[in-house]
C-alpha cells in the first residue's frame, strides 16, 4: 500500500517560531539544529524541514504518538537529498518498507511531499 501526504508552511511563521528554543528542541534533531544554522536562509530551511514531518504523519494517517517531532529526523544523502532518519521509538511507532521525501521552498513559502510504501 502506498500512501502519500504533503504539507506547506508560510516562512514567516517559522521565523516568529525560531525564537522558542524549547520548541526548536522538541522539534528539530541535532544533526537539523546544526544543518539550519548553517544555511544562508535558515527560516526556510526550518519550514521545509517542519512541512516534511507533518506530511510524513499525513501520510501515515496518524498523528504524532509518544513522540516529539525531534524523533522524525531529516538528514541528507551523499547526494544532498533529504531522507528520514527516525529514533528507534519512532521506527517502531511508524514502520513502513520505502518511502520518498521532496521538500521545497521559496522566500515565502516551505512545501514537502512524502510517498511512503506501509
């Protein structure tokens, strides 16, 4: 069975939720903290990264379970495309056999798409 989920984000809003750092925590991984403070546009950066949590659970059909979102990571490949790394909690929460993730973003606007294959 596949299933597919998409989410978009207005960048203005992640700046204004950048100022929370104990959102940033429960929200972003280490390894995305560190990859968003090194972009030269890490507001969009931010939101293309929250966009490919939310439609990795819209794909899934549920919504976050015992978890906080930081354990629905986004790390790159060789390539520098994105992939999901989840903590061992979330691989069990959330199995699936492949999945596929496409994150973009303008100045204004942050939009992801995940297929995923349960």
């Amino acid at each position: 069975m596949f299933l597919c989920g998409i989410d978009s984000l207005q960048v203005d809003r992640m700046k204004k939720i950048l100022l929370n750092q104990r959102f940033i925590e429960r929200v972003f991984s280490p390894y995305e903290i560190e990859y968003i403070n090194k972009k030269s546009k890490p507001y969009e950066t931010a939101a293309g990264l929250w966009c490919a949590k939310e439609a990795f659970l819209k794909a899934y059909g549920t919504g976050i379970e015992n978890l906080n979102l930081c354990e629905i990571g986004v790390i790159h490949n060789e390539k520098g495309a994105p992939v999901f790394k989840l903590t061992d909690n979330a691989e069990k929460s959330y199995p699936y056999n492949w999945v596929s993730l496409s994150i973009t973003h303008t100045n204004e606007t942050a939009t992801a798409m995940v297929i995923l294959q349960k």
